[in-house]
C-alpha cells in the first residue's frame, strides 16, 4: 500500500486516503474531481483506492480496474442515504 504522501502514486496504486488517481485515458472523469456528498453536497474524502487488475485471457490485452471509496466525514450526513 502506497503512502498517500507519496506523490507517484497512480491509477495502478492501493492508496489509503490522500487524493485520488484516474486512468489518464478516462475522458469522463476531470483529473482533479472528487464526488460530491448526496446529502450536504461537499466534496468527499477518498478511503482508499483500490487496484484490482482483473483476469485476462491468454494474447488479450490488459484488463484494469480500480475500485475507489469515498466518504463523506460530517457528523450530519452518517445516517442519512
């Protein structure tokens, strides 16, 4: 796992915290975004990034994915869906 600090993390890194990195190729996600709260609309806080490359079939190229959790960290917005 990657230190949040550590600035050469990337989309292929397990990061706890810190800031999220997207695939450079992913045109529906602004380099910098963080998802908003649903309740109170403030930026969310990343828990951790994810990578979790999937299997491949033989000759295929690379299959990856990462799975980011995020969280909102107001008292208020806990309970709420």
């Amino acid at each position: 796992i990657d230190s949040p600090t550590n600035n050469t993390s990337s989309c292929t890194s397990t990061i706890l915290g810190g800031r999220p990195s997207y695939y450079p190729d992913d045109e529906k996600t602004p380099p910098n975004a963080l998802p908003k709260c649903s309740v109170c609309g403030s930026a969310l806080f990343l828990l951790v990034q994810l990578y979790a490359p999937m299997d491949q079939p033989e000759g295929s190229s690379v299959l990856d994915r990462t799975l980011y959790v995020f969280g909102c960290n107001r008292a208020s917005c806990g309970n709420k869906e």
